[in-house]
C-alpha cells in the first residue's frame, strides 16, 4: 500500500505490537453514549463510566478503544501506554430525525495528533441526502490525516430513503457499495456491517436481488470490494455468545483483518466481558501472522 | 482529569478562591435579557440595569457572573478583580420560532481571553434538527478554549420536535442523554435543568417510561452520565423560596458542583437577594472541600 | 464605558467635535436609495445627486453623515474634514420578499477604516428568521471594529413574522427588546424607533399589552433597556414639521443622545431643511454638555 | 471620482486610448455562449469560434471586449496589446430555473491582474431572492478590484418574481433601482438595458406608475440614479438597424458614456459587422471630448 | 494556446509520449465503482479489483488512468511510470436523488500535484439546479490546476429536470451547451457524450428541434462548441464490438482529440480488452501528427 511512513508506523502499531496482534484488529468503540444516549448502559450499569470500558480494553488486551474528543481528554491520561486511542471524529445523537443523516465533526485530526491517537475514525452515511457534505468534511479529514501521519478508520453505513427502499442498510446490495465508496474515498480500514442475508434482498438493484450467497460469501464478496483497504466488522446491537463468536469466525475466515464489538462486549459484567474477549483472542490467533 | 494548564489554573480560581470556593460554583447568569427579552426585569425594575447583577454578583460572593460580549464591554470593566467573568459565547432570542433552535456565537473564546474572563460558556441544543451545525460550531470553541487555557461551560439543553414527543425537554431522559452529549463533546462543566418526574415520562424510550426515581435519585443519574464533566443546575423561573433551596439542597446532594440562578436571584430586591444568596451559601459550606 | 482609545477618540469627535457638539449626535442618512429604490427623491428631485446629502451635512453642521460604501467611494473625498463619514456596512433592497429579512455586507471595517470613517453602522432584524445569520455576521463586524478602533452604530429593527404577530415592529415591546438585544451584541451607538403606542400593543407579549405609559414614558424605557449604548432616533417616513420637531424634542428628554433624520430633512428644498435643521440645533443645545 | 491609481490608469486606457476614445466606451461581450448556449451562433456560424469576435473587436476599434475566464486564457494571447480585455467575473447557464438567480463566479479579480486586464465585469441580479448572497459576492469582487486596481463593471440586471410583478425588468422602475443599487454598491461602471416604456408601467410602485416620460427622458432619468458611476447601454436581442443606431444615438444624449453589444454586431457577417461598427463611431465621434 | 509551462509538459506528456502518441488521447477511466458501485464488475469479476485497470491501462498502451484519490493512493505506486495518472477529483454515488445534482470534491488539485498526477479530472453537472455551486467549486479547482501546472479534464454532463425536459442529456442542445459551458469554464479538455440523434430532439429549444444533421455532423458541431477545448468522447455503457470501433472511427473523424472508455473495455476477459485496445490503437494511428 503507497501510504505515508507515520501511517505506516502506526498501523503497525495497532497491527502487531497491541492487542491480539499477528495481523489482526480488536477495537472496543465506546461512541454509543452519544450516538443512542445512556440507554445504552443499563443492562450493565458499570458502563455508564468511561472507566470500565477503558479497563476492560486494557485487560482484555485490545488493540484500541475508540471514542470522543470528550472522553478522550477526560479519560485516556490515565490509560496512555497501555491502551492505543482511536479518536473517532464525527457523530451525531439519535434525537433529530435520520432523513438527512450527517455526523458533524466532535473532534478533528489535530487533536488526534495531538493526543497521541494511533487512528481516527469517520462515518459516511453512504447514501444519504447530505452524502455531498459529507464527503467533503470527510476530504477534509483524509488530507489531515494524510499530513499527520493518521491511519483513517472509516465507519462506512448506508443510509438514507433511497437505501431503505433498495434492499435496506445491512442489505448485500448496500454494504457491497459502501465498502467500494470507503477505498475509493481513501479509507485505510473500514468498518462495516455483516451483510445480512433476507427477503429484503429483492428490493436491492439486479444482479444483487437474485444473488444466491451463503452469509460467508457474501462477507467475502464485500471484502473484495473494499479492496487494499483493511475490513472490520462492526458488532452491533447484543446477540448471543455462540452467535456472536460465530460472526467472529465467519468475519475472520471472511478476510476481516479484525472486528469492532462495543455493546456486545462491554453490556456485559466486567469478568464475563473478558472471558468472551479471551474466546475472541482464540480464533484471532487462527489466523495471525508475522509482520510481512 | 487531562484538562491544559491554562483551564487548571482558571477553574481552581473559579472553584477555591471567588465566591463560596470550597469546590463549589455559585453562578450568576445575565443573558436573560437577549434569551427572553426586558420582559424578564419587569417584577424588579432595578434590575434591568446590568450593574445590579454586576453588584449582586460581587456583594453576593458569587464565582463568577455570565453574560455576553456586549455587557462584559460595557460594565465588566469596574468589577475587574472582584467578580470574575464567564463569557457566554451564543445566544438567540426567543422571538423566530424555536424549530431549528440554534444559537449563534455572539462573541469568541478570543474575547473572553482578551477580557480576562475565568471560562466560557456555550449553548448546545441537544437534539435540535440544527444539531449538526451546532456541534460544528462547539467544536471551534472547544478548540480555542484548549488552545488558550480557558474552561468550557456547556448549557445542554434538550431541544426540538423529537424532544416534546419523548417525554419533554425537562425529563429524565432528554437530561440524562443531554449530560452524556456534554461529557462526549468534550465540556468541563455542564449546565443542567434538574430533571423533572411527570406523567410526561411514560412517553420517553425504554426504559425511561418505566423508570421510578425519586427526583434526587433521578438527578444522581444524570450527574453520573456527566462523568467527569462537573455538574451546575440551572435555576429556570422563579420559583417560591422553601422550593428554591430545596433545589439547591438535593443537587448539592445528588452531585453538583454548584448552581447557576439568574432569574430566581436577581428577580428580586437587593437586600432579599442577598439574603436568599446567603442561604444558598450555607448550603454550600456542608459540601465544601479543601483542594485535593 | 470600557471602550478601546481608537472608539473612544472618534466617538469624541462626533459627539464633541462636529456637529451640534455638547455630546449629541445629529446624523444624516443616505442609504435609502438602495433601501428603497430612487423613489425616494422624487419629492425633491435635487436630493437624487448624493452632493445634494453632502453639502446639507457639511452646511447643516450635522455630526456625520451615513452612508454606502460606493457613495463614499465616489463623493466622500470632496468633504473630508468638513463632514464626518459613518460606512454604513449593510444592506438590501425593497424588492425581495422580506420573510427571511437579512442584510449582507456591502462594505467591511477595514473599508471604513481605508476611508477615515469615524463610525461603521450594521443593521441587525431582531426577531428575523434569518436572525442567526444576521448574528454571526454581526459577531464579525464587532471583532473587526474593536481591533481597529470604529464604535459601532446598530439600526436595531425589529422585524418578521413573528414580530408582526405580537404587537409589530413599532410596538413598545418590539423596539424594547430590539434596544437590549444591541447592547448585548456590542453596540456602541443604537439606532431606535421611536415606539409607536397603538390598539396592536394589546397584542405583544405581557406585561407590555396592559402597560399605560405615555409615548414619552415608553420612550425612556427603552433608553434604560439600552443600558450604555448611547441611543439615536430614527426619523422614518417625512411627517409634518411640528410633529418632527416635537419628536426631537421629546427624544432627547427621553435620554437620547441625538437623531438620525434622512427623508425627514433631504426630502425638503435645500433652504427649507437647513431651517428645520437650525431648529433641531436649538433644541439640541438645550442638551449640550461639556465633555466628561 | 475618488479612484485609487491603478483603477484611473486603466479607465484612461480605456476611455482615451482605445477605441473610439474620446471618453467613451465600446464594448463588445462575448458571454453569451455561457449564458444561452451555441443557440446564439446559428445565425452566423462564424461567430461560434470566438477568434470572430477578437478580429471584430480589435478591426472595429472596440474600447475592449468582455468575456469569461475560459475564453480569455484560451484566445486572450494572440490580441494583447490589440484588444483589451475585460474579464466577466460571474456567470450562468438559461438551463436550470431562473427562480433564484444568481450568478456564481468563474473567476476572480486575480485572474484578471495575472492576464494583464483593464477591467472586471459582475452580473448583479437586482431583487433577486439570492440578492444577499449576491451582494456578498460582489462585495469580495469589489474589494479585491480596489486592491488591484481594476474598475469594476456591473451588469445591473433586475430579476425574480417581484420585479417581474412590478412593471418587469425592463419597467423604468426596475432599471431606475437598479442604476442606483449599482452606484450605492461601489460600480465604477453599470451596463443597464435602456428602459422599456410600456402598459406594463402601470404595475410599477407609484410614482412610476403614472410617470408620463419619453423613452429618452427615462433614460437620462436613469443616467441620473447611476450618479458618477459611468453608463453603458446593453443592446439584448438583434434588432433593425435603424432601431439599433437609434438606441446608440438616444443613450448617447441622454448621457451613456458608451454602449456594450453583443449579438447586434456579431450576428452579423464580419463586413455588415464593421460597417455597422463604423456607423457607430461616428456617433460616437460627435460625443467625443478631450481627457479632462 | 495560453497555456502555463507546467500545463504544456504535462499535456505533451499525455498527447505525444505516453499511450497511442501523435496528439491522440486515450484514456481509461475506473470510478464507476464510486459512481454506480461494484454492481459494474459483475460481468468481468477480475475488474473489481483495480489491479486489473492498472494492468489493462499499462499493457494496453492508455494515455492514462483515471480515478478517485483512493484508488490512486493504494494501486499507483506499482504503476508510476508506466502508466500516467489522471485523479478525478470529484464523484457521488448512484444513491440518493439526483434531482440536485452535485458532485463534491473527493481529492484536491494539490493532492493530484503531490501523487505526480499529469492531469485532473472534474464533472460539471451542467443544467443542475446546483450548478451555482458546481461553478464556484470549479474554480478553485481551475485555479489550483493553474497554480500548480495540471491540465484540467471537464467531464460536461448535461443533468436535471429542465434538461430532461428539452430533449435530454444526450441530445444534440444539451452535449453541444456543455460543450461550451466547458470551453468558457475554463477546460483544457472536455468529455463529452456523443450526441444521440432522436425523436426527443423535437423538444430540444430550437434551432435543435429541427436540425437535420447526422450523428457525425452534429458531433462535429460540438466539437466545434468546445473551440480550442480538445474533445475526449465517452464511451457509456457497454455496446456491441462494431458499434463501439465505429463510434471511436466517428469521434476521431470528427475531431476528437481521443476517447475514454471504461465499460466498454475492462467488462471484458483481459485478452478480449486488450484486443479490442488494439483495435482502437490501429484506428487512432490513422489520426496521429507529429508534435507540431
């Protein structure tokens, strides 16, 4: 990949020398609070501090937290060193209505930089009415990042009327082209949503509507789309464990270079967060490598 | 907390060496008069002069007074050294309609740098369908304030459609998620409605509507979700006085670090507002701290 | 006043210096031919020459003289030091519907400043829709007139939907809040309807539709809601001679610190306005002080 | 006129030693691919390449030739020094809705200095619904002209739903306020469109309504409101020639300095187009006065 | 032509010694991805990875590649110097409505002159009721281009509702208006869509509606449109293999300067497009002049 030496540095960093290593990406995102509020929190009280999830990703060896400006300056003093920083850069509250989608910025590069973050992650809400704005903050962000040396993680979502009417957001169709908009636009990693495979998929434009793809092939189809670009795979809303340890196989196996479970990891109490973190940490090391 | 050198040594000015100090923040609001309009002075006419809350402010031993670039040009000048100064950077009147409720910078954290000023304080209209310029526009002034030492105050304020439909702007969850949105956003301290516990709740999301706390228990919450963002309650209208103070009890209880009352203070005569302020100071000294 | 040396030398000068002295202000206007089109001097045909304006400015020994930057640019230079120039910095034209009543920039600070002006004006449309905008614009104005010395006069109108549904843009209430909406802003010098008491004020908010003051009376409240910002009358559309001077008359008993007559004075042949202008004088020095 | 060095260099150089001199102005435009399309070319195919246009300006002495950033950097350099230039600044396709015109820029007051200039041309849609924006452009065009020296030429053009109410872009209300608009906005030169005299007058706000004045006396009437900013008189669509020469001779005694045609002389063969031209200077001749 | 230095050395680059030489163009466009997603590399699966464009533009001798700022950060650094690199600025998706038309710039001019780009690329939505906004990006673009030496390319594509209502965007009115938007813009180059002569012509403005020219003829027109603009014809959707030599025999014939298919050659097996390659090379060769 033709990327700059600071990159280079730090996806190194994230890559091999934190968290479960050889290759592979495992990243606690702790966003939720502002996208869906606190509600996000009761199932698991001890959430609601920053401080669990900060622990939780120290002890449970990921290769990053990811979170916001305010958390960041508020919280990550005390886990420097131990826990590399993914400063996510935009967001928005689930209040207002979703029929323009746009995440302003929270936070920008330089305070990336700044704070010794290892990455910064965007939303583009591929799609969506205010795509235009939207890329146009995101050029933005990827001209910085090219100049500071930051890796740039982009969370890549459909969204929008058009989307919903063609298949719906976690549609092949849709996570297919998202996953080619996220390379095309300069995107380091992407996060992207495990398609799901429905009734729905009808909707979505030909040949999609009539494709006859496992869940793995069609995972593996959307990797090929995002290119030279790294895949994660976003988490989600809580499932069950053999569920959720499936995806994790199947994603892995797919050719994601790692996931990005919040809700799934820390809604649960502090000692059974960590076992099932262990349980990721094992088919994580299926499919580590050396530093190439 | 990770806050510059700049905002430590503002907000241990604000927090130990004016007004009640002890930790605690005792706040005087005057931007009533662009937010409400001169209706507001009516029921005490001598208040309409800005002196009286400048006065108000320095005989009541109060932190700091807030209020906009106009008045801080205008009358901060003789109170230099006796009461310190928190410029409120946005406001609005409340004549257009509220639907995009969106505050404008009215002055810069350069201003406030230039006028000596202890902190800032910032309007966010959490939920508004303006939402995403706001956030644009808060994240300037979290910049600069970073950039020249200066704390950030964030008066979060549920606002918009969205909000009326779920339970209101005063209940527990539009607060709750508003304290969470300070916290992410990167505030140091947040201005909050004390939530209010109404039949209204049954129409906020799960589990809100089912939720049952007292309203001191309802506060803790919200101060919780604040994190490390320190806690003032806003006073609102003028409300009896056995009410008033119990306010300012239970949020001192609950959490707070202290208060900002405009209207219910200086809605009065002198000497009562005086006297009212002196109450509120010996509510204070039970919560007082030396400086850690 | 806590205002920078630069404001405080020109204010001086206009308000000492030229003109009436004695620390009133009398100004000229002449913006109307972009306000509302050449239709305005067709009562006086001679007036539609802006040399007409200068020479009444400069004979009528008005305290300045406010206008566009394109009649500055073309006339101004034939009347330096005899006549004071005010850069007036914004405006629009009659034509477009008034709904989202805006003004754009049609000059800037340093344009007054390249020009030796002694004074910029802004229009600000209290209540207007567009009144965030109107703000931010403002909030520039301000910053560039404190950096190079300029006192700020505002046109503070109220305007729009919502202020004609309460009691319209005239009514005690509107001009009021428009009076303290200045002074929070930063104005210097606030430029003021004189409140109109009718049968509509039953229709602004309380307690300003059971409010019995005497158009005097209504007049010194908005003064005092004007707080430091020194007040100038507007004239608006020409009316009778006794009438006009009895508005002087009672303006400046009401605490203003002068008047800002246009087609009240250039709507007259050149004899004729510099009669009613010695008049004005008259009455002005019944006003006159040493300076403080 | 109070013109800064560089600007009084090159309209000297435009009005006394190109062209027909003598003070006036013959301009020839050659927008009008951008702003109706090739449509415009039919009817003398020739003139599609724009080398027609640059031959016929620099064989019929024009006082320079107007026209966008593309065509000056792509056929500019073989006619330097021949022909000058005038670089229209802001322009516009007839495809999309006129609704809101406004035309943005194609270039910029650099542009002109760097390719060496005498002048720059801006459309102003006078009453237009985007009138704000528009003055806001301009005034950046302004600023930058003054900077560099260049006169600035505005292309005065009333448009939108409310002129076409009152008496139409051509009513002697419409060009009457726009000449004005143009001088109070900082014009060193308006294009205006002779006014049209018609039924339609009686749409017009009083006192236009009932104005009983002769095509010419409008005229000068209009050359009036335009106070010291200099008259061209546009020529719109192809008309007779008699019809043609009449118009230059009317807008010549009612006080143009000059006229700006585009279609009229290049819809024609390039020896109908000369002798026409020819037909021109001699009227020209007769209005020719040494520099003063 | 008025070319700067850095202009010329890049266009002769591109027109005499990359690719088929002899001032003929062909290039090989791959943003499809960004512009209708992966749905266009179902046909040939190889071509959804950009490897093969790279390979098909370096063994089948292209002028150049053109694509996104993505695409060229990951895949170019193997291929510098064998295949020259047109970054397309800007694009969208498919997506959202296309009733505003407008795409947002993905990479810059300097992102372009730092990645050793020999030229950019930029699509003007002519007609679009954005198109105010188009312009203005433009020209920074334009700008930047001049600055920093890179030829421009204007993809001019006809779009919106009043195009699609006067004859459509492959009509002969709307290509031959874009063609000239494109030359008066400021395009080096423009990319135009061969017009398509059909009943639909009838609703075209006239003279259009009644032209009666044949396919190459009117071709010829807009290439006479686009005046010293060199002319690259694009090839659309896939179509038969004698359809297409024919449309690129047409094109060259009719003075295009060269064409830029994508579909049409990489939705082919590898051998297939090189083949075909040849093909169009043997054509292009009948049209190829030493460096003049």
């Amino acid at each position: 990949m033709g990327l700059s030496l600071g990159k280079l540095v730090r996806l190194k960093r994230l890559l091999y020398h934190h968290g479960p290593g050889g290759g592979t990406l495992l990243v606690l995102p702790i966003d939720q609070g502002l996208e869906h509020g606190p509600v996000d929190f009761f199932s698991n009280p001890d959430a609601l501090d920053p401080e669990y999830q900060f622990r939780l990703a120290r002890d449970g060896r990921f290769s990053a937290i990811a979170l916001h400006i305010g958390l960041a300056e508020k919280y990550f003093g005390e886990y420097t060193g131990e826990v590399p920083l993914i400063l996510k850069l935009n967001g928005k509250t689930s209040i207002p209505s979703d029929a323009q989608a746009f995440s302003p910025l929270t936070g920008t590069v330089e305070d990336a930089a700044r704070l010794g973050a290892d990455a910064v992650g965007y939303t583009v809400y591929v799609g969506s009415p205010s795509q235009d704005r939207d890329f146009e903050q995101f050029r933005g962000v990827r001209r910085d990042a090219e100049r500071l040396g930051l890796p740039v993680i982009v969370w890549a979502y459909p969204r929008g009327e058009a989307v919903a009417k063609k298949g719906g957001k976690e549609s092949l169709w849709a996570v297919d082209y998202a996953a080619r908009v996220a390379l095309e636009l300069g995107a380091d990693i992407v996060k992207l949503n495990y398609p799901v495979r429905s009734e729905k998929d009808k909707e979505s434009p030909p040949p999609y509507n009539t494709l006859d793809l496992s869940p793995v092939d069609a995972f593996r189809k959307v990797v090929e789309s995002a290119g030279r670009a790294l895949v994660l795979v976003s988490g989600g809303e809580k499932v069950g464990d053999p569920e959720l340890l499936e995806k994790v196989r199947e994603s892995m196996a797919g050719g994601a270079t790692g996931i990005i479970f919040g809700r799934n990891l820390w809604q649960r109490p502090r000692e059974d967060a960590l076992k099932m973190t262990q349980a990721v940490h094992a088919i994580f090391r299926e499919h580590a490598e050396p530093y190439r």
